[in-house]
C-alpha cells in the first residue's frame, strides 16, 4: 500500500501529468479515479481541510455544471459546494495528491514536487514538451 494518493482523472492532462511526475520520482501512488469512486461529503471536506485551502479552490469552476448549477456565485456556501461536488464529481478540481509532506491540488502538475518525499528528480518533459525541472525543494 502506497503511502501517496493521487485523486486522478484519466482524461486531464494535468493529472495525467502529475501522475507521470510521481511515478517519475519511481514513486507508485494510490490512484483513485474520483469520478468511477466518488468521494462523499465528510471525505471532500477532510480533503479540503487537509490543503489548507478554501473549499471553493476545490471546485472546478469552468466545468459547465458549475455554472449550470450556480456555483461560480461567491455567495454559495462551502456546504452548499460540498453537497454539489459529492453529488456531481467532475466539479472537483484535480488533482489533489497527498503524501507524508502534505495535501495539495497540483495545478500545475509541477506542484507535486513539493509534496515527494525523494528529490531533487532529473528533468521531466510533459506531454505538451514542456520540461520540468525539480529545484529539490520540498515541504518541511
């Protein structure tokens, strides 16, 4: 059982890519595919919790249901996107990946980094040929 999770959609890039960047540091993460295992709402909270971040950095605000739905509005409660993710969850934004150094929504892909346990890592080319380079830092 790994001790990294990554919250992973197949079909984004960006997850894609931090995917590849984790198994590049010859890591091999615990991948949950969140829209075929969807997380409930206490699951999405304690996730949102453990970033740091407000719920609402969680919520993938361009996917058209958000709109549809009327959450792009700054007035929607946080248990009202929570609700809304659990319900719908392609409107949960990815990936977030945790490891022993923390939580994080890794957009841009590049932002795993901090969170790997092992480093600094040789280059890595994302598949748009951009070329990653790993400084070494990481959180304490």
């Amino acid at each position: 059982m790994s001790n990294i999770v990554i919250y992973h959609n197949p079909k984004c890039g960006t997850s894609r890519n931090t995917l590849a960047l984790i198994r590049h540091a010859g890591l091999e993460p615990t991948v949950v595919e969140y829209l075929k295992t969807p997380l409930g709402k206490e699951e999405l909270r304690a996730l949102v919790a453990a970033t740091g971040e407000p719920v609402r950095a969680l919520l993938r605000a361009k996917e058209s249901q958000a709109t549809e739905l009327g959450l792009n509005d700054p007035t929607v409660s946080d248990e009202a996107l929570l609700d809304a993710m659990a319900a719908h969850p392609i409107l949960m934004n990815r990936p977030v990946v945790v490891t022993p150094l923390g939580t994080a929504l890794c957009r841009p892909s590049e932002r795993v980094l901090e969170l790997l346990p092992v480093g600094p890592l040789p280059p890595f080319t994302k598949e748009d040929g951009e070329v990653v380079n790993d400084s070494g830092a990481r959180r304490a």
